[in-house]
C-alpha cells in the first residue's frame, strides 16, 4: 500500500490511516529545488512542517524512513529532523544528490 498525496492540505493526519508501514518515503517538496534545479511546484515545504510531520504515528516498531533531504542547506536541515525524530528501532536514513 502506498498513498501520494499533500500530507499538509484539508487536515489530513498520518495517524487517520490507523495502519503501520515498514518502509516510509518521505520526498517533501523543497525551495532547495528551484534554486538548484529550476523545478517548479504549486507550494513548497520548510523543515519545520517536516518536522512536525506524525511519523512516528504510521511507523512500525522495526521500521525504515527514508527522508529526501537535497545537497545544499537541506542535508544540515535533515540531520536535525532525524535527531529530533529518533525512535528506538527506527532508522532514518538520509538520501540527496
């Protein structure tokens, strides 16, 4: 099962799923990507709305959470959301280009 969607529009809530997943991808639209890119989206996502997504709602006790963080300021800005999102046996994994 999978679910693509803005997680931050109409008061969508993580734990509204009532499901756990073993493997969670998370690749938030960043400003980071027009400024380096030249890739262009409706509205973009700051680290604090990142951090302040529920993960922890929708994660298995033993899971994965890949975070897609950039290569500028974003890599800084995704070591602290894994520092501040740490779980006991939760991974987060950071991955950029």
């Amino acid at each position: 099962m999978y679910i693509r969607c803005d997680l931050l529009a109409n008061n969508f809530t993580l734990s509204s799923l009532d499901c756990e997943f073993d493997v969670i991808l998370i690749e938030p639209p960043l400003e980071e990507y027009k400024r380096t890119n030249g890739i262009h989206f409706d509205r973009y996502v700051t680290w604090e709305e990142v951090m302040k997504l529920d993960v922890e709602s929708i994660a298995a006790q033993r899971s994965f959470v890949f975070l897609w963080c950039g290569s500028a300021e974003g890599l800084d800005q995704g070591r602290a959301v894994r520092q501040t999102k740490k779980r006991k046996r939760k991974l987060i994994i950071l991955f950029s280009v």
